[in-house]
C-alpha cells in the first residue's frame, strides 16, 4: 500500500479521533439524534448535523485545556460530556426564536425558554447538575453566572471548567480550526476578537438578539458583553496555564495555543509510535501507547531503534506534577534515556551506561534552572526505567534496571516486581474487597476511588523512601539524577547468533502472549482490559482503566533474526 500524503494522514487520523470523542460521549450524542439534529432532507443532506461537529471540536478543546491544567478525572469525564451536550437543542432553540422573530415578540425571552426546556431534557435524560450547569455555560444567558464565577478570588475547579466551557464556546466557530492572531490598526486580533468584536452578521435573529442585550447589560449589546466576558475569561484562563507550564504564555494565543494541543493529540492518535522496519539483519516491530485516550502525546513512555541498539523506556511520573521544559517529569526523563542510548556506543552498557544517563539527566535539570526546586521537593524528581539490549561484536548485551521486562527466544529474562508495588497491590486490592462487602452495590468509579484512597500515603513517600536506596529492602533503583547503587542494575549476555526473538515489554502489558507478534501482544492487552478493568482479580496493578485511561502507558519492541 503507498504511503499517505501527510494531509491524508492527517485527515484520516482527524476522523478516527472524534470519531473516537463520538464514542467516548455518545451519551451526550444520543440527545443529538433525539431532537432530529441528524435528520436528513429531501436531498439527504443533514441540515444540522454540523452542530453535532461543532459540539465534539469543543470536546476536543475543552480536553486539552483540562488537561493542561491537572483536572480530576472526573471532572474532564464532565467537562467532554458537557461540551457534547451544550448545543443539541439547536435546531429548538432556533424554532423557538425565528417562531417569536416572525411574530414581534422577544427573541432574548424565547432563547431563554429553549435554555429551560433544554435543561429539563437533560435532567429527564438523567445528566448530573455538574454536567448540566456545564453544559448551559455557553448561552449567552449565562454571562451573569460567568462575570459572578469570574469576581471570585480564588476558583474551584469546577468553576475553571464552567469559565472554560463558556470561552471555548466564544472561539468555536462551527467545527473550524481557529485562525491566526492578525494585526489590525496596530493591535494584536484573534479568534475571539473576530468571532464577538466585528458584529453579528445579517441573521436578523441573532441582530435582534444582540439589540436586546441591552437591556440586560447597562446599554451594552448582547455580542459587547460577550466579548467584554469572554477577554476576561481569556486572561484568567491563561493566567492558570502559564504557572502550569511554567512559561508566559500571551491570553491573544490562547485560541491557537489550544487547537495547537489538538493537533497534536490527533497526529498521536493514530501513529501511536509505530515502527516496522528491517535493522542489522532483525525484523524489528515497535509500538507506544499511552495510557490518556485523548492525550497520547503525554505518553511517558517510549522505544529506541538504532544499529546496535533495542530499548524500552518507562518515565515515572512524579508525585508532584511539575514540568520540566513544558513536559511531564517522567517524559523529560525519559526522552534523557533516550537521547543517551541512541548517542553511546554499543559497547557503553550496565554500570557505566547508568552513570551517563544519570549525569546528562543532571545536565539538563541544570540547564532548565531546575536543580535548587527539586532538591527541596524530590517528590516531583524526574525519573525513568529502562531495559536496552545492544549488540556488540557476537554479543547481545542487555542491561536492565526496574520493571521494564524482557523475554529471549520466548524465555522470561529479565522480570523485576518492584516490592514496593506488590505491596500497594495488595493495600489496594484488601480496600477495595472490603468497601465491596460492606456494599454490594459499589460503584466502579467508587471501587476506583476506594483503592486510590488506600495507598495515596504510599505513593508519595515512594520516592523519599525508597529510590536508589540499597539499604532498605524495599530499595529500588531508577534514573532521577542520583547515582545508582550497582545492586540494582542487571547485566545479561548472549551469544548473538543464538538470538532468534526478542521481546521488551513496559509493565503496561498484564498477559503475556506465547507468540513474538505485536497484534498478538495487543490481543492480550484487550483481553486483559476486559476481563479485568478495575486490575484487583486476574490481572492486579497499582491503578486502574478508567474510560478516559488505561491503567499505565504500554510499550512493546520485538526482534526478529531473519
């Protein structure tokens, strides 16, 4: 099959990730379909079903933004329902207000009846008050609600999300990307600006909607106040993210710095980190997969394929969510293995290999100003594991350190359960039986939160406790900037030629499959899944799936002699 153009590409991948979003809210979509929003004409044509497309570009903004941010779970699961919810009574509302234009009556009043009717739809529907009170964040109706949440101080997280809904409303423009900043007589315009400063159009609804604003606004226009709200939303929402990237970012950016993220997040969905290719007479296959369904460019993980060189990298990611250079602790530190083992020479391996990856991860905490922080808060230290085999001369040498597995000719080389885990696993998993006991009735996302609870303590004093240290039993080592005790460091060797399959795997696969095929790898991992989402029966981890993420980002590489 030829390759696609990287516009092809791009396109298809766009399909499959809101197609994907679709899935992921189709309890939202399926009031879409009630209110005859995809109900075809005589020419079967959709009228309105690129309202539906306009819904899920808000779910795809509205994620990334949450997620930048450090949202809960829980709180991106309503913000992405919300977003699909917010306009499914579109094809209603403008029923109900070109039925009152046409008649002299209020077109504010009758938008505000579609807003009631709307609500009792979702409530009927059996939609949460969070979700529902996002979902009516984005009418102009609720600018407000918008400017009270907006005189606040200090702000929960779910009043970011009900700003955030409301502003990514303002720039959506159908199921448009967001255009460029633009110069206009000397200041700096952008999406916001164009969609709520040069008027409204020639829809005689919405111009007599906005004429009405006034009387709700002090005199000014329904589109002046909306756009007076929507640059304050902008300037405290990218007041939030710059400290959560730890760089300035200017609120005029904001539209593009947004559908920056969902590119990205659409140009990883597919790609995953695939690797098919021929090298130093081994067939080697390689796939990346990380754990958030929506963000797989915050996979932690990753794989290296040279001449000489095969490896898996697990980033750890730290109990204290500080980024390092825009990423994720674990990423950083990851992409420092990285860089090392595609830069040495094969015959760099074991002890020595460690001790350069631990100095040029000091070298780059250095180099970003970091150092001084983390010495006074190590619970946020970047660190990875990795295991790497590198062929030198006849010699196949591997070097391990943590829970990055290997298998050799089907056979279990290296496997290290930290103890550490074990033992969270079972705090987990004992609180998790017991809350089922007591009710039968449990919830999954209950259960979830129930094992979470158990060892939260444990999570955090890990990397205090227990990283690098050969004292303690419970010790383990890993790449964060200190040096490596020896004990923790595998080295194996073999013979190159009698090499005929090698596997390395991240903890993220919980079956092993008997056959070196990543679809077959992939097979286990779904079968796993399935059978075992909440991980406390046949397949136990410290975490578990939710249906925004899988319980750990997953990596496999095989080597095949031909």
């Amino acid at each position: 099959m030829a390759e696609l153009a990287p516009e092809q590409r791009f396109e298809h991948q766009k399909t499959w990730y809101f197609g994907r979003l679709g899935i992921q809210t189709k309890e939202a979509l399926r009031l879409h379909q009630a209110r005859g929003m995809w109900d075809r004409n005589e020419k079967g044509e959709r009228d309105w079903g690129n309202v539906s497309e306009h819904c899920l570009a808000e779910v795809a903004r509205v994620f990334v933004v949450a997620d930048v941010l450090g949202f809960s779970e829980e709180t991106k699961r309503k913000l992405m329902v919300a977003a699909a919810l917010h306009d499914f009574n579109k094809k209603d509302e403008m029923t109900i207000a070109r039925k009152a234009y046409a008649e002299g009556q209020s077109v504010w009043e009758a938008f505000e009846e579609a807003s009631i009717e709307k609500t009792r739809m979702m409530q009927e529907a059996g939609f949460s008050p969070d979700v529902i009170r996002l979902a009516n964040a984005a009418p102009y109706g609720s600018i407000p609600e918008t400017e009270e949440v907006l005189q606040k101080d200090t702000l929960t997280e779910e009043d970011v999300a009900f700003l955030l809904l409301h502003y990514v409303d303002d720039i959506s423009r159908g199921a448009n990307w967001v255009a460029p900043v633009e110069e206009d007589d000397g200041k700096r315009v952008n999406e916001l600006d164009r969609r709520l400063g040069r008027g409204v159009g020639t829809n005689p609804v919405y111009m007599q909607l906005n004429e009405e604003g006034k009387t709700y606004f002090n005199g000014a226009t329904t589109w002046e106040a909306a756009l007076r709200v929507g640059q304050s939303i902008e300037e405290r929402l990218t007041g939030l993210i710059s400290q959560n990237i730890g760089q300035p970012l200017d609120p005029k950016d904001l539209p593009e710095f947004i559908d920056k993220r969902v590119r990205q997040n659409i140009e990883a969905t597919i790609r995953r980190k695939d690797y098919n290719k021929e090298v130093a007479g081994m067939y080697v296959e390689a796939l990346s997969v990380g754990k958030h369904k929506n963000s797989p460019e915050l996979n932690e993980d990753g794989f290296v394929i040279t001449e000489d060189t095969f490896a898996v990298i697990d980033g750890s990611t730290p109990r204290i969510p500080i980024l390092f250079d825009g990423k994720s602790g674990g990423r950083f530190a990851a992409e420092v293995v990285k860089d090392v083992l595609e830069t040495t020479e094969s015959h760099i391996n074991g002890e020595k290999l460690v001790e350069l990856i631990t100095t040029k991860l000091r070298e780059r905490m250095d180099a970003i100003g970091v150092s001084d922080s983390i010495s006074q808060s190590p619970d946020g230290r970047p660190a990875a594991l990795f295991t790497v085999a590198r062929m030198h001369g006849d010699r196949l040498i591997i070097t391990a350190l943590g829970d990055v597995h290997c298998r050799v000719n089907g056979q279990i080389v290296h496997e290290d359960h930290l103890l550490t885990e074990d033992i969270m696993i079972e705090k987990r998993i004992a609180a998790m039986r017991d809350a089922k006991a007591q009710n039968e009735d449990i919830s999954d996302e209950e259960l979830r939160s129930v094992g979470r609870a158990a060892i939260e303590d444990d999570l955090q004093t890990q990397v205090r406790r227990y990283f690098n240290n050969p004292d303690n039993p419970l010790g383990l080592g890993i790449i964060d900037g200190d040096k490596v005790p020896e004990k923790f460091i595998k080295i194996y060797m073999f013979n190159k030629a009698d090499v005929h399959t090698l596997e390395i795997f991240s903890d993220g696969y919980y079956l092993l499959p008997e056959v070196a095929n990543i679809e077959v790898w992939e097979k286990a991992f779904l079968t796993a899944e399935k059978e075992d989402p909440l991980r406390w029966e046949k397949y136990p981890a410290v975490k578990a799936s939710t249906p925004e993420q899988f319980s750990d980002d997953r990596t496999i590489l095989i080597a095949k002699a031909k």
